[in-house]
C-alpha cells in the first residue's frame, strides 16, 4: 500500500496568496492539494500543520473516503470553512495521487467524460456600460460562450467585480480592509440597462450571467430578477445573503431568472435545503471550501435529484490545482452547467504548471495522470506570503453592508 510519509503545506504570493498542501508515499508519488482561503490563509495552513499533517502519516493513501470520514468526523468540531478547505486540501491531494498511481487522470476514475470540455464564463467588467460590453466582445472573439458582465454604478466608488485590470480581477487588494460604499438603490436600475444595451450589441447567442455579490435584501432581488428576465440572463448570483434560505422562496415567487448561490458553502448541509426546495437552479460551492472533490461529488449527486446543475466558483483565490480539480469533477458529472473561470497571472500558471486547457469557450482537464497540475518549488519561495484583505462595504451613510 501506498502509505503517507510526509507532508507540508507551501504559502506562495505569486501576485496573490496561494496555500498548498503536498503529500508525499512510499511509493515516491506525491500529490497537490489546494487550501486556500482568501484573507484567512494562515488559519489554513495552522490547521493542516498543527492538527492534521501530525494524523495523516503512516495512513493509506488509497483510503480517500476513510480519510475523509477521519478528518471530518474525528475533529469533532464539524464544518466551517478553515476545517473543510484543510479536508479539501487532503482530498485533492489523495485523488492526485491515486490517479498517478493508476496511470489516469482523475476523470477516468470519476466515472469518465460526460462531454467534450467544460464550459466556462469569463469576466467582462468595466466602469461603464460601453466598456463592460466591449470587453465582452473581446471574450466573445476569443470563443467564449458564457460571460458575466459587472458595471460601474455612477457616484458609487469600487462597485464589486469591477477593475482597473481587466483580466484579473483581485479583490483582495490591501494589508487593510480597503472601505467601500454601497447604494442599492443606485445600483438597481443600472443592471437592466446594461443588459438591454448587451443584448442589442452582443446578441442572443452568448450566455450572459450576473453577481450582485449577497448586497440586495430579498424584495429588492426579487425586483431585480424580474427586471432582468427580458434579457434572459444564465443565472444571478448570490442575490441575497443565503443564511436566511427561506429569502429564496421569496425571491422564486417573483421572477424566473435563474439563480446560482453557494461559493461560500462548505458543506453539503449547506447546500441541503435550497437544493432540496428547488429554490435555486445552480450550486456554486467549489472543491476547496466545500471539502474537495469527495464531498463536491455528493453534493452534484444530491443536486442532480432536483434538476439543479452546477456552476462551481472559479475566481482568482482558487488556485489553479483548485480550478485542475474542479475540471476533472465538471467533467464527470451528469449535472454540470458552467465553470467560473477567471484566469491566473502568468506568474500564477508559472508557479502551477498545468495541464488544463481552454478551447473553443471550453476548458479540458488534460489526460496526465492525477490531476494534471504541479507547484514549483522553487518559483513559489520566490514569492514570499503578503498580508491581504477583501475590502468591506458601508452604505452612503457608514451603515456597514455585506460586500
Ligand atoms: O474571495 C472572494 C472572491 O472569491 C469572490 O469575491 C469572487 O464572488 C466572486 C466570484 O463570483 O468570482
Ligand atoms: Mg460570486
């Protein structure tokens, strides 16, 4: 058997903060595992060297669901983000392993390709509506079939999903939370017009999403679902914080523009009572904050029940051995819908090499075995962590929002 003989965890800041975890066997095949959490990467990697790491040596590396079962169950403490992005770290890794040991990557032993890539929606963003569509032609050019637009809101200062850079959009941006306002009343009527004006420039034959980033209360998303169904949109995201899931049936009971919720569940109970409700049509949670590609299966399986697909987060925080294994699960599942995918620096992809690849508006895993993603050593010490925050949100008058 292949036993666990070391393994540690690599911090890198290569343009952003990377945790990574890496296992290594007897057998000599070592395996990566992702455990970033955006603005809280130290608490991760604290829990992975001081409470886990110490349990995994000596243990099978075959025995993915046991291991699971160990870490989960044996913490006590049950869910919350640093414990499940640390179990999802090991998960990943496992799966890296086991593939590479298997000669396969980690789709085969997933049960194989349902299609041909994994579609995937880019980013168009600007501070005005003009900009936002120009560079959503440019994704269009370049073979996108699916892209979220986010607009300046005039008078509003740093509205979410809009930058200066206009392929990499990091949030995290400062040693201190950087302070933004928010009026949702300002913001309400600008994202019809913008869709109506993207509608007329782009056309009908593109998917075109939308995050309002948990800022509207439930009425307000529930107007605003409504305003947009002329235009079709894929999906909103996020439309209202989702601890109060019964502000979902409010929001379905006015509007048929589908909803996406969940980057920031990390665990299937989460996800239970909105999939199970039929109260949203895309789940969102990823392979790294929901305890890796173990219990992201389990919670596409439960979806599949509910004819909700998924639309696995995919921003800039998840790293590419993230993005590697959220493919090779988009790939296998009946389910799948869209796969978030902001693109990493190239200083990112140089410290990640990987075999992902995007193709005609589709990303495909790769066929290396394992997950067909690596971390440079060496390129990673290069880039020493940094100290970064999410900015927070105030409304006009210094109320505090959700950003
Ligand atoms: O760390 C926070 C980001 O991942 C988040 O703001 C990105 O909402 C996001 C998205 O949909 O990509
Ligand atoms: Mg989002």
């Amino acid at each position: 058997m292949p036993k666990i003989t070391a393994a540690k965890t690599i911090v890198t800041c290569p343009g952003r903060n990377f945790v990574t975890l890496k296992i290594e066997t007897s057998d000599g095949v070592t395996g990566v595992g992702d455990a970033t959490l955006n603005g809280r990467e130290l608490s991760v990697k604290s829990y992975l060297d001081d409470h886990v790491i110490p349990c995994l040596i000596g243990r099978d590396a075959h025995r993915i669901e046991d291991i699971w079962q160990y870490l989960y169950k044996g913490a006590y403490w049950r869910r919350g983000p640093v414990t499940m992005t640390s179990i999802a770290a090991v998960d990943m890794a496992l799966w890296d392993i086991k593939g590479k040991l298997a000669g396969l990557p980690v789709y085969q032993l997933l049960g194989g390709a349902n299609r041909s890539g994994v579609m995937v929606y880019g980013h168009a963003n600007g501070e005005t509506i003009d900009d936002t569509i120009t560079r959503a032609g440019e994704y269009l050019a370049a073979g996108y079939r699916a892209v979220r637009l986010q607009t300046g809101v005039p008078g509003m200062t740093g509205t979410y999903g809009v930058s200066k850079d206009k392929f990499f959009y990091e949030p995290a941006d400062a040693d201190l939370p950087t302070e933004t306002v928010w009026s949702s009343e300002r913001y309400l009527p600008v994202v019809p017009e913008l869709f109506a004006a993207a509608r007329e420039a782009l056309g009908w034959d593109i998917h075109l999403l939308h995050d309002v980033h948990h800022r509207l209360k439930p009425i307000e998303a529930a107007r605003l679902g409504k305003d947009l169904e002329p235009y079709r949109p894929f999906w909103i995201e996020d439309p209202t914080p989702a601890e109060n899931q019964d502000a979902f049936r409010l929001i379905r009971q006015h509007t048929t523009t589908p909803l996406a919720v969940g980057e920031i569940f990390n665990s299937i109970w989460d996800c239970k009572a909105l999939i199970e409700n039929q109260l949203i049509d895309y789940i969102r949670a990823t392979v790294t904050h929901a305890g890796g590609i173990t219990h992201l299966r389990r919670i596409a399986a439960l979806a599949d029940l509910y004819g909700v697909r998924t639309g696995c987060h995919g921003a800039t925080d998840l790293s590419p051995v993230s993005m590697a294994a959220a493919l090779h699960v988009d790939l296998s599942i009946p389910n799948f819908g869209v796969q978030e995918y902001m693109r990493h620096t190239a200083e990112t992809d140089a410290v990640f090499p990987h075999a992902y690849a995007f193709a005609d508006g589709q990303l495909h895993p790769g066929d290396a075995p394992g997950l067909g993603v690596d971390i440079d050593e060496a390129a990673a010490a290069k880039f020493p962590y940094r100290r970064a925050f999410l900015p927070v949100a105030r409304l006009q008058d210094g109320t505090m929002h959700d950003w």
